[in-house]
C-alpha cells in the first residue's frame, strides 16, 4: 500500500485529530508536587537541556502540541493525581506531599524517584499500584 493511500485510510476511518492538551493543569501539578525543574523534564520525558520547554509550557494558552509519548505521559500523571484525591479524599495535603513521601512498597523510594528512574515504565507502576490500592 502507497504511503498516501494509508493516511487517506486512516483519516477517513473516522479517527479524529488528537486536539493540543493545555499545559497549565500538569504545571500546576507540578508545583502542588513541589518537584524540580529536572524532576518535572524527567517526568514529562524531557532531556534536562530542555528548560525552555518547561518555560513555553507555562505561558497562558499553551499546550502539548501531539506528542504521543509527551500526551501519554501527562495523562498517566493526571491518573495519579485522580487516583491520589480518590484514595485521601478529605486530606488534600496528603495527596500533594505522597509522591515525595518514601514508600515501603518501592523499596522505600518516592514515587517520583520511581518515575524518574524507570521512566515510562515506572509512572505505568505507580499508576497501577494506585489503581489496586483503589480496588480498580
């Protein structure tokens, strides 16, 4: 099949363009998360020489653009965050401060070092140990 005729294929299918994600809630998140520069690149699975990416992102207006890998992250990010205010829900504090609270269940690191050292991987591990604590 000609490349041509398989974007045709996939346009017409019914597949709807990916709409650019507004940055603002995830850097927010990140500031309730108090994480560092270096651990916010990390998570959104930035090089740490990309601190003019954190700074657009903060701008009014601005989004992800369609990223697929930058979308998936910030969307596992929010699924933690969803997951935190389900499992403390009437301790706010707690949600903020938990991903940089040492945990027994990660060998006794923080879930942020979890994410930054296993990456993708590690915020699919964090997110599924959420999902189990939630009974989901």
């Amino acid at each position: 099949m000609k490349p041509q005729a398989r974007a045709t294929l996939g346009h017409n299918s019914g597949e709807q363009p990916r709409k650019p994600f507004p940055s603002k809630m995830i850097m927010q998140l990140f500031e309730l998360w108090n994480l560092t520069t270096e651990e916010q690149l990390e998570l959104l699975g930035k090089d740490c020489h990309a601190r003019a990416n954190l700074t657009r992102y903060r701008q009014p207006g601005a989004s992800f653009g369609s990223n697929r890998d930058l979308l998936e992250r910030v969307g596992h990010l929010l699924a933690i965050h969803q997951s935190l205010r389900i499992i403390f829900p009437d301790n706010r504090e707690l949600v903020y401060l938990w991903p940089k609270t040492r945990n027994s269940h990660f060998s006794y690191k923080t879930p942020i070092e979890v994410m930054q050292e296993y990456g993708y991987t590690g915020l699919l591990m964090i997110r599924a140990y959420l999902d189990r604590e939630r009974g989901v």
